[in-house]
C-alpha cells in the first residue's frame, strides 16, 4: 500500500551500494526508475518491482518532493548524462 512514485521525488538510500546517496525521480515507466543518484551525478536505473522493495523495507525512504525550479536542474542533468552515454 505505497504510494505511487512520481517525477521530483526525493529519496535517501540508507543501506547497500548506494547508501548515504539521494534518488531524485527523473523517469518513470511500468518497468523501471530513472534516478539522479546525488552526490555522485550519476543516472541509476532500478527496476520498478526493486524500487517497490526497497521502499517497503526501509532500504530507501521518501524525503521530500522537489520545487520545479530545483527539479529542473536535476532533470537537466540526467538527461546530459543519458546524452554522454549513447556517444
């Protein structure tokens, strides 16, 4: 019974790889999130059922949702980095 995610949500990964790193929801789609890993700059694509996972095990835990004007950095970004992948 989570709630859905959605583009500008702000998540704190608070175990793993990734611990200690912020998820800003750039993407979503029926099969994945596309996420801003912050501090690292990096696009981190985690499958939804994954996502679903961590969310309901403490794993990650909401934070805040972006103000568009933030957000748009944010997205700005992902997409420079999916723009410097596919070259």
């Amino acid at each position: 019974m989570s709630k859905k995610c959605k583009k500008r949500d702000v998540f704190a990964v608070q175990t793993g790889d990734y611990a200690g790193q912020m998820f800003i929801v750039v993407d979503v789609d029926k099969d994945h999130i596309g996420c801003l890993s912050v501090p690292t700059m990096e696009n981190v694509k985690i499958p939804f059922n994954s996502f679903e996972t961590g969310r309901n095990n403490d794993i990650i835990k909401f934070v805040e949702q972006l103000p568009h004007e933030v957000y748009k950095v944010s997205e700005a970004q992902y997409n420079k980095n999916n723009e410097n992948a596919n070259n």
